[in-house]
C-alpha cells in the first residue's frame, strides 16, 4: 500500500480551531488583555506590565483566600471520598433497592446550586431552622452568620450533602462493573473481606476515583453559588473564598486589573494542581 | 486430592421449580476417582459451569449432595472445600506481582513465608514463569495470566481438584495448543484431580481420560474418548463429537433386521432394537465405504458434494432424503453421480428415540 500524502486534509482540523477559538481562546484572550493593562473607560488603554499579577501574588488578602481555599477543598475531599466510596460499598448490587438507592443518591445532585444554598441557608438559622435550632437546642452555641466557626462547619456538611452522591455513582459505577469471577477467585483463594477491597475493588476502581477525585477538587476549588448564598463570604472574610474574592475585585471594586490577574492565577492553579494529580495517579499505569 | 462423587444433584436458579425445564441441571450422578483429569463437554447453556460451580461450592444446589472422600461438603464453602478452579477470563491480582499473586492464597492461609517463597518458586518454574516472578502480574499477557490463575491453585499442594471453566477462550490459537499440552503434562506429572469444562470437542478429548457429554442440563454420555466416538450412546454424542458427525438414518426393524428403504443393513445392536419409537441406523463418516460391486448390503446413493479438509475429503451424499458423510483419503479417487456405500457393520448401530438401542434397560 502507497501512503497518500495530502495537506488539504488539515482544512478538516479548522472546525475545531474555530470551536475552541471562541468558546476558550477568544473570551481567555480577553482577560489577558485586562490583566496587563490599565483602562479608564472609554476604550482606552495603558500597558501594565505585569504590576497586576506582582501586587495580586504579593497580597495577604489574596493569600488568605487561597489558604481558606485550599483547606476547604482538602478538608470538603477528604470527607466526601472515604465516604462517598464506603456507601458505595454499601449499597446493594442486584434487587428492587439498586433502584430506590440510585434515585436517592441522584436527588441532592439534581437540585440548582443556589436552592441549595437557600435550602441550607434556612435549615441552618438559629432561631427559626431545624437544624440550626436543634443543634442549639442540644446547648452548643450555633450562628453561622456570627462565628466562622459555625459557618465552616455548615459550608462542609452542606456541600458533603451536595456532592458526596456523585463520587457514590461513580464508585458504584466501577464497583458493578467488576466481573464476578474476581470475588469468586479470591473466595477460592481464601480472601478476607478486607484483602477483596484492598486488592480487587480499590486497584479495580483506581481510575473512576481519579475521575472522581479530579471533578470534586475543580469544583470545590471553584465553589461559588451556595456560598454566596448561604454565608456571603462572611462572616468577616471567614468564607470568602477564591471565587468570591475575585468578584468582589471585579464587580464591588470594579479593579479589572487585579481581577483579570487574579483570574489568571486562579485558573493556572486549577490547571496546575488538576494535572499534577493526574500525572501522580497514572504514573504506575505501564510498569 | 480427592475422590468426587456427585449425588443426584440438580439445581434451579428460580427459588420454587416446580417444572423439569425450571432445572438448569436436571439430574446428576457421577463417580470422579482420584487423580482422574475429567473433561465436562457440552454446547453453550448445557449446565456444565453450573455443575462447575456446584462442585467449587459458589453455587449451592437446589437438591443432592457433593462428596469428596465420601465426606459430604455440599454445605461447605469454596474455601473449606480446598478447590482451586480457573476462570473463562484470567483472573489475578493487578497490584501485585507474579509471585505475590502465587503466594496469595498461602498468606491468606497463614502459610510461613519461608514455605511459601520456596512453593512459590516451585510452581513458578513448573509454569514457565520464573523469569517474570517480580514483575506486576498486569503486564502479562493473557496465557501469562492463565498460567498465574492456575498457579494460584496449584500452590497448595492439598487442593482437592483443580477446575478450568473454558480456560483457554481469550488464548491466541498458537498459545491455546502450547498451554493444553502444558496443562495434560502437568496433569499427568502432578496427579491431581481436574475438571475441565469445555464446548471444545478438542480440547475435552485431548486433556481427559474420562468426558462427561452434557446436553439440555443432563448428562448425555460418560466415557474415554475412544468410546464417545465409537459409542455414542445418543445421536447428540455421535453429531457434537466427530467432524462431520455421525450419519443418522432413518429405518425399519423388521424380523431382527434392520431396513434403510428396501436395502437390509446390518447393525451391531439390532436385536436390541425396541418394538415401538423412532428407529435411527447411526453409523460414523469413518465406517462408511464403497461398495464393491454386487454386495447385497450396500445403499444406493448419489454424491452432492465433496469437500475437502486437508488430509482428507467429506463426500456429502443423498440416500432419499438423507444426507450420508463419509471420508476419502488424500490420494483416493473421489466418485460421482450414484454411488454405492457400504457400512461397517460393527460401527453400525440403532438408536430408539435418539439413545442407543439396549443402553437404556
């Protein structure tokens, strides 16, 4: 057989070019654009250099909202993983329940972000909320909008409630798809409970974790909505958060500026520790 | 190693049957010695991985029981059992190593790691795969695989029996002759019971002494391969093992006579032959000749096609409305138009209602 060469076939790669132009490139371009200038309104421009991107990397209110990020996701990944494997391993695999427990596990992921948000924002007041009034009524003293205490512990359980379905579907996805010969070997070969999760269900579900995984820190990392409405970033700055500090730079200051340079630095954050992760998790896959 | 007998077992995978056809097995007996390598043969859905599974213990039957040294485990489970058993798809431990994988079941087991380091290595080198023993058992290729599943349960030397559940299915054919003389040579060195279920004719007849034919979730036929081919003892044996299979015509016992049309064809059992039923002359395309000229016993028939397979060549002809396959060697001359064919008379048998004539008393 003769290799045909023909470049014209590179006109067919143009639709992509096109799609990702404008649905990545172009509107990223844009903020390029205000990250290394300065503008006073009517479309004029200065050049900024990288002053933006220094004074952002430089400032302690941009450290302290990437610290709280930071710990928020960590913190929010280490509860929602564990757990959302352990019901996972709970759940029935064949029978009239899978479904029921399916449906059950799908409701919190179907609900809009900020009904979320104003569900938990009035389950937790203190005075009228059931959950608020019943955890003060068992003496402990709860106010989400006064103590950053409080109001960690009610952004954690909610976002737990919210999202800790879907690494449930995804370890569940993985757990039924493991053939039933495994767990009839590893009976034969005389496995406890124990060595059948350590070494067929955990090597087995290896890559829907690191999907898993992935999804719940970019959006954790990105979290916003619920937020907003449930504590507001406060109370203080105790919540604020990357995101939320990012619009108040760029809607309550209207400091393009900074905000299209923090934005940048956000991105290359997510991007950065997205690929990190997933580099460390393949590394072992072809050895 | 054990002695395996199987007790009028049967299983329904419905909770209540009530009917035969509720049954996936219908009825089993059998008698396994010691150290036999057994061969289960039958077409997809017969029942044999459900025998297979009833006999490892991850099936429990509906009814029956299960003896190994004629202690009775039907209760048991795999572990108790002390089964070893490979699966259709090789199944080994992804994280581990080769050698991890081999010595799995000892640790499980609380084996003494200096015992298991020195079996380990033992059955590495009886498997050819020494050379890859710290390596991650992931990398290996499929018969690499096999061979670890395999070893898994060769590794404790009391293992009752040692199953195969179509073992050599996701096997390049190359590799697939290469591990099925593996597996007869180790069966052979080793002594140990083995169950090897297979639709494979080839497979069953070259690893076992002994062949279970199952069909329809029975037992059809017990015996070495010599007799299923010789003996068929209902024409399901005689057709799904032998290629081409057995030639069934239909006939008519008149006077201890067997009658295909007006032509008398001489028969082995004939005198067995009930009086009532569906009377079938079965005889194979092996003992199915020429005639010579003038024989009284031959059956007039015409050649419709003639295929060749190698070593040899199926002539398909037409006896009435019957086919009739017999074998022509490399060098012999193919006929014909209208031919006459003779049946060898001790290979020639009747079948009643599709067994054969006098085995069913």
């Amino acid at each position: 057989m003769t290799k045909v060469q023909n470049n014209r076939a590179w006109f067919f790669v143009l639709p992509v070019f096109a799609l990702v132009a404008f649905n990545a490139l172009i509107p990223l371009m844009t903020v390029v654009n205000y990250s290394i200038q300065e503008t006073f309104g009517n479309n004029e421009f200065f050049w900024a250099g990288s002053r933006w991107f220094e004074d952002i990397l430089r400032s302690e209110r941009f450290h302290a909202a990437l610290l709280r990020q930071i710990v928020f996701t960590g913190i929010v990944l280490l509860i929602q993983v564990p757990l959302g494997l352990g019901i996972a391993l709970c759940m029935p695999k064949k029978g009239p329940w899978v479904s029921v427990c399916l449906v059950l596990m799908s409701l919190p992921l179907l609900i809009p972000w900020n009904v979320v948000g104003s569900m938990w924002n009035i389950m937790a007041l203190p005075d009228i909320g059931l959950l608020g009034k019943a955890i003060n009524s068992l003496g402990i003293n709860y106010n989400y909008t006064r103590q950053p205490f409080s109001a960690w512990f009610t952004l954690i359980l909610m976002d737990v409630w919210h999202w800790t379905s879907l690494v449930v579907l995804l370890c569940y996805a993985g757990l039924v798809s493991i053939p039933d010969a495994y767990y009839q070997a590893a009976k034969i070969d005389g496995a406890r409970p124990w060595a059948v999760f350590r070494y067929i269900q955990l090597p087995k579900l290896k890559h829907v974790l690191t999907i898993a995984i992935l999804l719940r820190f970019m959006d954790s990392f990105m979290i916003y909505t619920e937020v907003v409405v449930l504590t507001g970033g406060g109370p203080g700055n105790a919540t604020t958060f990357l995101s939320i500090d990012l619009v108040k730079y760029a809607l309550g200051q209207f400091d393009l500026g900074h905000a299209a340079a923090m934005s940048i630095i956000y991105f290359l954050i997510i991007l950065f520790l997205s690929w990190l992760f997933y580099t460390l998790m393949m590394k072992n896959e072809n050895t | 190693m054990a002695k395996i007998t199987i007790d009028n077992l049967r299983h329904a995978y419905i909770s209540e049957p009530s009917r035969d056809e509720h049954y996936a097995l219908k009825r089993v007996h059998l008698d396994w010695a010691d150290g036999g390598a057994y061969a289960l043969l039958g077409p997809s859905g017969c029942g044999k991985t459900t025998l297979l599974n009833l006999i490892s213990g991850l099936l429990k039957p509906s009814e029956g029981r299960i003896l190994f040294d004629d202690i009775d485990v039907t209760n048991d489970t795999p572990e108790k059992r002390n089964i070893a058993q490979v699966f259709q798809f090789p199944v080994i431990y992804d994280t581990m190593t080769v050698h991890d994988n081999l010595a799995f079941p000892l640790r499980n087991r609380g084996v003494d790691e200096v015992v298991i380091k020195k079996r380990v290595a033992e059955i590495a080198d009886m498997l050819e795969l020494t050379s890859t023993l710290h390596t991650r058992a992931s990398g290996l290729t499929a018969d690499g695989k096999q061979k670890i599943s395999l070893g898994r349960g060769l590794v404790r030397d009391d293992v009752n029996v040692i199953m195969f559940d179509e073992p050599l299915t996701v096997i390049d054919p190359h590799l697939k002759w290469q591990l099925r003389s593996k597996l007869k040579e180790l069966q052979q060195r080793i002594k140990r019971t083995m169950i090897y279920v297979t639709h494979d004719q080839t497979e069953a007849l070259t690893f076992a002494d002994q062949v279970v034919v199952m069909n329809n979730g029975e037992v059809v036929q017990t015996g070495t391969p010599i007799e299923l081919f010789e003996k068929p003892m209902h024409t399901f044996v005689g057709h799904f093992i032998g290629s081409p299979g057995m030639n069934l015509l239909p006939c008519v016992v008149k006077g201890g006579q067997a009658f295909v049309g007006d032509t008398k064809i001489k028969a082995d059992n004939v005198a067995m032959a009930p009086k009532s039923g569906k009377l079938e002359l079965g005889v194979r395309p092996e003992f199915v000749t020429l005639a010579k000229s003038g024989s009284r016993t031959s059956l007039e028939a015409s050649v419709v096609r003639v295929s060749d397979v190698g070593r040899y060549r199926v002539v398909e002809t037409r006896v009435a409305e019957t086919a009739v396959k017999f074998i022509v060697g490399e060098n012999e001359a193919v006929p014909e138009g209208k031919v006459k064919l003779a049946f060898d008379p001790s290979h020639t048998q009747v079948y009643a209602d599709g067994w054969l004539a006098g085995s069913r008393a």
